[in-house]
C-alpha cells in the first residue's frame, strides 16, 4: 500500500499541517513505525475524517497531532507553530486550542467530580472566578444537550454512555478550542445514540467554526460528516480526497474493500462486495513495495518491488496505487 508523498499538502493557510509524521514505538520483538509519512492539510471550520481497520496508525496520528505520542519524524504545525520543537510549557499552553474527545467517553472522565466540575475543569485552571465558571457550565451544558438542573451534580458513573459522551464534548469545547480531535467519538454508543452526537457535533462546529479530525473505522460513518477523508492502511496514506468523491468513486483497491465491507440493506447477502480476507501484516516486518499487496485482488510483480507514491488520479483525488480504480 500506501506511498509517500505530499500531493494532498495545499498550500493554503492551514491551522493543522502535517508533513511527512511518522511515530515508532519500541517493543521488546524491535521497533516499527505506526505511522510512516503521513501528510495532510486541515483548514479552518474543515473537517477530515481518518479512516482505516484497526492498527492502521489513525489513531496515533491523532494523538501525535497533541504530542501525545512522539513525534519520530516529519512536521505537524499547529497556527503555523511546529509543535514538535516547543517546550513543555508553550505545548501545554497550545493544547488548550487543541483538545481531543476519545473512544469510551465514561473512562476518559474523572468517576470523582461531578458533571459541572468536569465542564469546569479549563476555567479552574486558568483562574476564572467560581460564580463565572458555573454559569459558563451551566451554558455549555445546555449547549450539549444536558440541563444543568439535572445533570450538573452527576457523577460518570451515573450518565449513559452518550449522556457521558456530551460532557466529554462539553468539556473539550469549554476552553474554546480552534481544533478537535475525535478519537472513535461514537464507536462504543449504541446506534440510536451515534446519529445524536455526530449531529450535535456538526452543531457545534459550525457555531464554534471548529477545525475537526474525525477518526473512524467505518467510511459510511465520516462520508456525511467530514469534508475530505484520508484512508490508512498499516501506517501509511493510501487515498485522500473530497469524502463525497472517494464514497462514490474510490481509486484505492483498500478504500473500495473498506466501502464493500459496509453493511447495505439494499443488497443480497448485505454487502456490497466481497470482505477483506488475510490479517493485515505485522507492523515489525511490513511487506514491501506496496502494504496491502498480500490482500489485493489486483496485485501484481510491481507491487511487491516497488512502493506506490501518492498521486493525483483525479482532480483532488489521491491514491497511493500503481493501478488506480477506473
């Protein structure tokens, strides 16, 4: 699979550019990259939904993006800021404009505090008086869909699972962030509730003109949410594109299996096309040329001895594949 190559970096005023990331973990079977040259532009009031099966690195690229995870290699500027050369202190000031919403919304909350010492959390350390920072969660608890009157002395453990969720938004939105990281945001919510929080958050976005990194492993998911989407594939790009675009016409041979393995009432069976047969590899030991060859249905000796670069198949369509989808 995937090649490297910035074709997809725009030139743009971007409040996120990532250039060429790469993040390596060390293990005691050796070290490998969990993410291998990723490259993507996000604009204000933009959203990019990262997508791929589990282990594909979309995830440690959203938590690299916040410096959570060391940065091994390439660029990521935040407000034209290379977060990667800050110290500690300027990176802790800087992720306040950056915050980051995870996969199970009850454990990333504190069991002890209450809803609205949750919400309260920014303003408490920036000092803000606490008459001020109660009717400022009182507001955004609203915001969020929670009336304060009934939620505010709540503990996690007494909220559902997307009850729970809003606060975690809630709070993130509180300190007035530029960008947010969505980190699997509905994955662990029952279905009923996910179309709930991804309308409150396409809400929210558009009052707070939030730039968002919308991570998922379901393409049907991202292609009504995001704007553009980049596929992963074992730690490399292997398309990016209009999501719109890449959902109707997808030039990588991954992103066609990940939309084939949606499922489709409106077809026999339930699927589109034909699952994804073989594990991905191991990251310690990744194939080479291309990463997805061992899965492909149209590999071929070229793709074994030579690594796709990501380019151009259409007008803002990217894929990394020697033999691109009509």
């Amino acid at each position: 699979m995937a090649g490297s190559g910035s074709a997809h970096l725009r030139g743009e005023a971007a409040v996120l550019s990532v250039d060429g990331l790469e993040v390596e973990y060390h293990t005691s079977a050796g070290a490998f990259k969990a993410v291998a040259g990723v490259s993507f532009d996000l604009l204000q009031g933009e959203t990019l939904g990262i997508v791929g099966e589990s282990g594909c690195g979309k995830s440690t690229t959203g938590r690299a993006v916040l410096r959570l995870d060391p940065i091994a290699g390439g660029t990521v500027r935040f407000k034209d800021e290379a977060i990667e050369q800050l110290s500690p202190r300027r990176m802790q000031e800087l992720r306040r404009e950056m915050q980051m919403i995870f996969q199970d919304p009850v454990s990333s909350l504190n069991p002890r505090r209450s809803v609205k010492e949750l919400v309260m959390e920014g303003a408490a350390i920036d000092g803000v008086p606490q008459k001020e920072r109660f009717a400022g969660a009182q507001e955004m608890l609203t915001q969020v869909g929670l009336p304060s009157e009934r939620f505010a002395d709540m503990l996690p453990r007494q909220l559902s699972g997307g009850q729970a969720q809003r606060v975690a938004i809630g709070r993130a939105l509180a300190v007035q962030p530029a960008l947010l990281i969505c980190d699997e945001p509905i994955s662990a919510l029952d279905v009923s509730v996910q179309a709930q929080i991804l309308n409150l958050l396409e809400e929210l976005k558009q009052k707070y003109d939030l730039s968002i990194v919308f991570i998922a492993h379901d393409l049907g998911v991202v292609r009504s949410f995001s704007d553009n989407v980049l596929v992963m594939y074992l730690g490399k790009t292997c398309e990016f594109g209009d999501s719109v675009e890449v959902y109707e016409r997808p030039a990588h041979p991954y992103t066609r299996a990940l939309l084939d393995s949606v499922p489709n009432p409106d077809v026999d069976g339930g699927f589109t096309g034909p699952a994804l047969t073989g594990d991905i590899p191991s990251p310690l030991n990744p194939p080479t040329g291309c990463r997805f060859r061992a899965r492909c249905p149209l590999a071929q000796d070229r793709c074994a001895s030579e690594e796709p670069e990501m380019r151009e198949v259409r007008p803002g369509q990217y894929a990394a594949c020697h033999f691109p989808l009509d």
